[in-house]
C-alpha cells in the first residue's frame, strides 16, 4: 500500500524537520484542523562541578521540556516537564495565542562546541520513546538502553529526530502548568530526548529544537477558526513506512551502511521532488517503488 499526498508531505516534515517547507495537505491527523506554525528554540545547559551527564527531552504534543545535569550515568533523576519560556519551541506565542496544539514533526539537535581538542571524552545517546516510560525513568543509564543510537562524543552536530506515537494525533489544551493539566495522554504519546554520560565537569551542552505544531486560536485572539475537519491520514502508516525503509532513519547516529542507506533515500526523494513538477504522480511512484525494494530487502 503506497502512501497517500498527505502522508508523503508528514513523511517529509518527519525527515527533514528543520527545512521542509510548512504546508498542508489537506490534515495530517483527524478532527478540528488547525494552523501549522514551525517553532525553533535554542537552549544553553550542561554540566557543572562534579557533574558529568547531562539530558535534555522534548515532548512535541505540548512543546513541554525537560533538561537536568547529575553527577553521573547511574544518579538519580526524577523527570518533570515544564512549559519553560527558554527551552521549550514556540512557548511565548502558544501561551499567548493558542486554546490547543499537536505536534506534527519535531527534531533535536545536539552540539559541544566547548570541548576542548584535547579533551573529548563521554557517550551520547538519542531516542524516541513513550512519555511514560520516560517519565518512569529513573537515570541516564537507563535512557542509554532504550536509545536507538548511541556514539562517542564528538565536537560533531547530531540530530534525533521526533515521530508520533498514536495520541500524539489528540489535542492537548496550551497552559503553562503542569503536563498533566495538559489532558496529553502519557501513555502513547512520544518524547524524543538526547542523554551523556562521562563528559568533562562544567562542560556547556547546546540544544537546538524545532517543533512542527498544529494549533487553534483561543477566544479573544482576534483569529477565527477553520471550522473544517478531516479524516486524516493513518500516520502510524507513515511511520511504519518509514521505519521499514531505513530503521535508522530518525538519527544521525548511524554506522557507514546505516548513512550510505540514507543518503540513498534522500537521493531518491530529491529526484522524486524534481521529477514530480513534470510528470506528477509518476514520480511518486518511482519513489515509493524505491523505499519499497529497501524494505524488501530487510533494511
């Protein structure tokens, strides 16, 4: 079964969340159709004395945030997000403007441009996983076993990038209180989130977020609603879609047969892009004929 236009374009808002261009094919989720707005937030944290892992995690369902700093891998953390107005993408604007929001596409970037030449040492991780089992997590070490890609420390840029859990196609009410108060279900919506683990003592860690969000205006706004509904687009299709084409595809944490498969993707999505403004729907075809013969082949 091939994908539909609108699940080709949350396909590529997945992938590439940081430059896809924002637009909609008719609604990506079912229900009330909201505004899409592209939200990005840089956030400065890291570790202080006698500290050496740091975490930082993303809840796109409500931009809720979450950043802590221990001494080491197996202390003690207790998860709680916040709706803060430095980390979390878009948190001025929704609070201000929006009654209710859902995340299309989000993705984390990862940098320590601080370290030293002479001084890289440490592990990261980065993942995607439900909201609860995150919220049950109780160290880094344990976030380092559900990550899908793990690597040395490196002066070099990663990114993770963020896909809806089933919920995560449910509205949850903007306020700037506790995720709880939120109405987000916890129990299937996803929380994508970076972790390390023996880096240097006050070593600052770099974040940069972007969140793809669909939202509502609230009452007195001066925005009117769309009063439209859409069926939407089984994205746990696309999902499936995309993790049979390339498992790895949410990370740049990759071996070298893990990154020659993704650029071989990305090749055939930028021909498909090309070809499609002459010929249309073959294009697409060619594409998906192409991600289906990766599947097949087990990759």
């Amino acid at each position: 079964m091939g994908l539909s236009p609108a699940q080709l374009s949350h396909a590529l808002l997945l992938q590439r969340p940081f430059t896809a261009p924002v637009h909609q094919a008719g609604s990506i989720y079912d229900g009330e159709q909201g505004s899409y707005t592209k939200f990005h937030q840089g956030y400065q944290g890291g570790t202080g004395v006698s500290q050496a892992a740091y975490l930082f995690a993303l809840h796109p369902n409500t931009n809720y945030t979450f950043s802590v700093a221990v001494a080491g891998g197996s202390s003690t953390i207790t998860p709680s997000f916040t709706f803060s107005a430095v980390a979390s993408p878009g948190q001025a604007t929704l609070v201000a403007s929006a009654q209710k929001m859902r995340g299309i596409a989000a993705a984390v970037r990862l940098a320590m441009p601080s370290l030293s030449i002479t001084n890289i040492v440490g592990e990261f991780a980065v993942g995607v996983i439900s909201t609860d089992t995150f919220l049950s997590t109780t160290t880094i070490d344990q976030l380092f076993t559900f990550a899908q890609g793990k690597g040395n420390v490196t002066r070099d840029l990663h990114e993770v990038r963020w896909y809806p859990g089933s919920f995560d196609s449910k509205y949850s009410t903007v306020n700037n209180s506790t995720l709880a108060s939120t109405g987000s279900d916890l129990n299937d919506t996803n929380v994508v989130f970076v972790a390390l683990r023996g880096i240097p003592a006050s070593t600052a860690v770099l974040t940069e977020s972007i969140t793809i969000t669909e939202w509502t205006p609230k009452p007195g706004s001066g925005m009117a609603i769309s009063s439209q509904s859409s069926p939407g687009s089984d994205h746990q299709h696309t999902i499936q879609t995309l993790h049979n084409a390339s498992p790895g595809w949410h990370h740049t944490a990759k071996n070298t047969a893990e990154r020659l498969l993704e650029d071989g993707i990305q090749g055939a999505g930028r021909f498909a892009s090309a070809m499609g403004r002459k010929v249309g729907g073959a294009a697409l075809s060619k594409f998906e004929s192409y991600v289906g013969s990766l599947a097949a082949f087990g990759l």
